[in-house]
C-alpha cells in the first residue's frame, strides 16, 4: 500500500496529474488504488474524482466467432459451396444448436432465401459480404468496446457473446499538503504526549465530522411483532385483556370438541391437521361434568340443539394436536368463566398449524389475531358495531359483512374491507356469537352470550410492508436488511 502512495506522489511530482490510473497502472486492482488514494487523500495531499465506465469481454461463444466466423456466416458459405442449395433439414445436423441462430441471421442480413425446402443465394465465392459479426468482436476483443452504433452492442448482449463489466479509474491532482514523503499523523492526544509535551509538535489528523461512525451491532424487531404490537396497543385502548396463549399443543377435545366441531369433520384430517406421535394421548379434562356435556351435545343433542347423531368417541378426543386456531384457548377461557360468570373482553395473538401446501400466501405455520367479548343480552347488531369500531382504529372503515358457516358460532360472518390498491373487496376477517350448545354445556348462562372473530396477522402485515410473497415475511428467505431497515408499524392509516 506504501509503496503504491508514493509512486502515486512521484508521478504527480514528475507530471502534474495523473489523468487515469487504469492507464498509468493497468496491473493494479482499482480496489487497491481507491484505498492507496483515499489514504493520501485523507492527509490532504491529493485531490481526486472518480470516474467510471464500461467495459466488454467476450464469452466463450464470441471467441469462438472471431476465431472462425459467426454462425450465418458459416452458413452462407456452405450454402454456396451446395451447388443446388442447401437442405433446410440438413442445417441441423451440420451446425448443431448453432444452426437455427445462423439460419435467422442470414436471412436477417438478406444472405439467403428459401426455394421450397431449399436454402438458397445469389451472393458467388468471390463477392462474399462482410462477417459484420466477427469484425465487431474482434474490435470489442481489442479495445474493450465497440465505435459503432450502441445498438449493435445491444444486440451482441442479446445473442450472449459478449459480457460487460464496470471499469472504475480516478483522475488525481495534487492536494494542499502534498509532498514526496509520507508524514503518518496522529489521531489522539496521549498521556504521554501531555508529559513530554510533543503534541505542541504534533501533527493530527483532520476530524472528520461528517462520518457517521460503527453503527452498533444490535438486533432488530420483526415486521410481524411490529404489526402484533400496534394490535396489542389498540385491544389494551378498548379494555382487552390478554389470554396466555403459549400452549401450541392441545387436545382434539379443547380444539375441536368443545368447539362443536364433529369428529368427523374435514378439518380433522391428516390432510389439515399435524397429529403428535409423542405424546399421542392427552389428560381426560378434570372437570367431568363438562365431559360428559360436550359428549351428550355431540351425540344425542343438548341445551336446543339436536346434536350431530353418530356415536362420539373419547379416543378420538384425547388425540393430541398443533392448535389449528387460537379459538382452543378462547373455550379455556370461556370454561373458566363459568366459575364466575360476567362480562369479559379477551384477546390473543399467537402460532397456530394446518397441514397447507405453502405458496406465495400460505404457509403450515401463521398467527391468528382472536378476540372474544362477553355480555349479557348482545345480539347480531352488537357484533357489527363493535367490528366497524375495532377495524376503525387499524384504520379501516369502509366494511361489508358477509353470512358464512362455523360449526361453533350461529349466526356467523366474513368480514369484508375495501382495498384501494387492489379495486375489490378483500376478506380482512371472520366472526360470529358463539352456539349456545358451546357456552351452555360450559355452565354459563343462557343470557350472557359471546361474540368472538379472528384475522391473520400476516396478511395485514404483508399490506402495511408491501411484501407480496409471505415466504419473503417469513422462512429462510427473509432478508436481514428488510427486518433491520423497516420502520415500526403504524395503523393510523389504512391498511387496505
């Protein structure tokens, strides 16, 4: 490095300026001559400006070329030398994957035409065109680029037979402090220096105030908790409380069963639901009375309802799962309000599992935002009211709502927003008041009733950081810089 500076300064010394380094130092990387130049640049003892430029090369196939022509030129030849013209079928076998490009470039160029299944010319031996192909290469081999129109640069780049690469030099005149010598400055006023008195002599580096310094190495919040957090915030805003929600293995009978979701269920199958082997059995609930409930309302029917008639299994109950929803949590909750019964407003925000084929909008593992409220005598229109107040504060106001099925909640609804990027109505959510077959076989009371609904948290997410493939939210292709660079979440404006 030393020894490049100071050739540096001798040849400024001897000519004034160097108007390019590649030029006056071809076999030095332009790594190592930027470094060698912005040291002495640092002491003031040159200026300098970057420039830069591009430079091509050729490839394998362009070599080849500018060795032995180009493929339409080669092919114009051995039309000639065919005497009745050349077989279209026979291009094939004598050129290879080469034939069909040199085939389209004669006839591009008007070097041949076609006479039924004939390749034919007018052009004779001694009046042959110019190979414009290989005359351009061997120029680009020589001087690095081409003197004709851009265009045909273009198309070299298109056909693969050359490469470009980006050439940086610099332009170096001499600076305020230059000199042939390398004076080493120092950075700090040492103790020693204070003692022996020698910073009155001293040299310093300049400080350079315009440096930002180390960014400090720290980590970083997920898009994901920086949407999960502004939620928390606006459920706290509306008298939430949070349920503990980190239990990721439940029972069939908490996940399904207390949910009135039948044991024959589509969404019970291998195909939608991951089955533990290990534990494969879970705890019998320790409230029997409950057990026995849920078992009645499934098989004979119960509290009105007249139950789905096939004979239920406690087998099939205790099998243990990954929670499909975050709703298994709800039933706990809801179960252990029936102790005392009362109004209650709970959420969650947690993993749930499904056995999904994973694309650019799915994937096995995702979190599902929940919220449950408990009163006596709402109805229908309580839900809605209380949706269109809960999406306003994610900034969302323009709603619709749609009749839909769960087998635990009657009447249910999809929950619809508009979305302006988009043109169309993009389902946001789904909700509904929970069946009375599912909190009275709890033991709470006919008239306190409960209102529960779910979105992904994903998806808002993916909206609010514009990522339109969740692989890129979430996996091993997730980009650090995407995480670290990312500002907190706001939902004070529409998400959709």
């Amino acid at each position: 490095m030393s020894d490049l500076q100071l050739t540096i300064l001798k040849v400024l010394n001897s000519k004034g300026a160097i108007a390019d380094t590649l030029a006056e130092f071809p076999d030095v990387s332009y790594q190592v001559v930027q470094a060698a130049v912005t040291s002495l640049a640092a002491k003031s003892m040159v200026v300098f400006k970057i420039s830069e430029k591009e430079s091509f090369g050729l490839t394998k196939e362009g070599e080849d070329i500018v060795t032995n022509g180009s493929h339409e030129y080669r092919l114009l030849n051995k039309v000639i030398e065919s005497l009745e013209g050349l077989k279209i079928s026979e291009v094939g076998s004598i050129f290879g994957k080469d034939g069909k490009v040199g085939q389209a470039r004669a006839f591009k160029n008007g070097w041949i035409s076609k006479s039924g299944d004939t390749l034919v010319t007018k052009t004779d031996a001694d009046h042959l065109p110019e190979d414009t192909t290989a005359v351009q290469l061997k120029e680009i081999k020589s001087t690095g680029t081409l003197s004709t129109n851009p265009k045909d640069l273009a198309e070299l780049k298109k056909r693969k037979l050359i490469t470009s690469t980006k050439v940086i030099s610099f332009k170096i005149e001499k600076g305020p402090e230059f000199a042939l010598e390398i004076v080493q400055l120092d950075t700090d006023i040492t103790s020693d220096m204070l003692q022996n008195g020698s910073w009155k002599t001293a040299k310093f580096k300049p400080y350079n105030f315009n440096s930002e310094g180390v960014y400090p190495e720290s980590g970083a919040l997920h898009p994901l908790n920086k949407v999960r957090e502004e939620f928390r915030q606006i459920f706290f805003s509306m008298g939430f409380t949070e349920m503990p929600a980190n239990q990721y293995v439940e029972s069939g009978f908490w996940n399904f069963d207390t949910l009135f979701v039948p044991q024959q269920h589509p969404a019970r199958d291998l195909q939608d639901t991951f089955y533990l082997k290990d534990p494969a059995v879970a705890k019998k609930p320790e409230d029997d009375a409950y057990w026995k409930n849920v078992q009645q309302v499934h098989q004979d029917g119960a509290y009105g309802s007249i139950g789905y008639r096939y004979p239920w299994k406690a087998e099939e109950s205790l099998k243990t799962v990954l929670r499909t929803h975050t709703t298994a949590i709800s039933a706990r909750m809801l179960h252990e309000l029936a102790k005392n019964p009362g109004p209650a407003r709970l959420f969650s925000i947690d993993r749930v599992f499904r056995n999904e084929a994973v694309d650019a909008t799915h994937l096995a593992e995702f979190h599902q935002i929940e919220g449950v409220m408990a009163d006596y005598n709402i109805t229908l229109g309580n839900l809605i009211g209380f949706m269109q107040s809960f999406f306003e504060n994610m900034g969302v106001t323009d709603l619709r709502f749609k009749p839909a099925y769960n087998p635990y909640t009657e009447p249910s609804m999809e929950i619809f927003a508009w979305h302006n990027g988009l043109g169309k109505w993009v389902e946001i959510g789904n909700s509904g008041m929970f069946r009375p077959e599912m909190l009275e076989a709890m033991g709470l009371p006919k008239d306190l009733r409960v209102l529960g609904w779910g979105l992904s948290l994903e998806r808002p997410t993916m909206i609010k950081y514009k990522v339109s493939n969740i692989r890129e939210l979430l996996g091993h292709k997730v980009s650090l810089d995407f995480i670290e660079a990312n500002p907190a979440a706001r939902l004070d404006e529409a998400l959709v």
